[in-house]
C-alpha cells in the first residue's frame, strides 16, 4: 500500500511544522508536541498487526479463564459471553472492529477476574496472573 500508514504520518508532521509558528499559546505548542511525536514514535504500519496478535493474547487468556477447573463456577454468569467471543475467529474487516473486539476481551477479561476474586477459588492466583498478563501486555512499541 502506498503511502504506508507511516508515510501518512510523516506527512501530517510536515503540515503541522508548517502551521507550528502560528500557534503562540503555550498549551497549544504543548499539544502540538506531544501530537507530533505521538505520530513520530508510533508504528503505524504496524498497528493493525499488533493490534490482532494482542487480541489472540486475550483470547487465549479468556479461553484459560474457561478451561480452568473450578473457575467456571466463579464466572458463571459470563461462560456464554466468554465462549461467543472466544468462538468468533473472524477475521476483522477494518481497524475499528479489531479495536471493537480488543475492547470486549478487555471487558470479558476485566470482569472475569473480578468474579475470580470474589470467589476466592482456591489456587486461583495463576489464572489472575494470566488474565493480568494478557491485560496489561503492551502492543509492540
């Protein structure tokens, strides 16, 4: 594809240098900086990439979640949403689906393991460290 997403962001850079001078509030320049290098550190081209191979990591760790004996009476009341969204391996048509979808395992995961502590399921304290693990891994900087 070209421009490549990076190339797009080289690009907007180069526009907003251009305007950088005409912006004289001391907030605005300090936006504009961190907007600059937010375009300027980013992996754009990567970004849909790291974005599905993130969404495995929290499938996998959903799927953990149900697989575990004696968590399944801890999350009983999410098991038919963890297995729809475990289940649906369709590939995303577009970034925000991806991004749709990485949200809900968030969620999934984020309320599975509140229901794990509350449970207090003995031996559980692996399974809250997988879950934590696949929450909190960074996409790739």
């Amino acid at each position: 594809m070209k421009p490549t997403p990076d190339d797009l962001a080289k690009g907007i850079r180069a526009l907003l240098r251009e305007v950088a001078p005409q912006i004289t509030l001391p907030q605005g320049t300090r936006h504009l900086r961190r907007a600059m290098a937010t375009l300027r550190d980013a992996r754009w081209s990567e970004a849909g990439f790291d974005l599905l191979a993130n969404n495995a990591v929290l499938a996998d760790a959903l799927d953990a979640v149900r697989v575990t004996p004696g968590a399944t009476a801890a999350i009983a009341g999410l098991c038919a949403e963890i297995d729809a969204l475990v289940a649906d391996r369709t590939a995303p048509v577009s970034f925000a689906t991806a991004n749709d979808r990485n949200q809900s395992l968030r969620n999934l995961l984020c309320r599975s393991l509140e229901a794990l502590g509350t449970d207090n399921l003995v031996g559980s304290a692996p399974l809250r460290r997988h879950i934590t693990a696949g929450l909190l891994r960074e996409r790739r900087a």
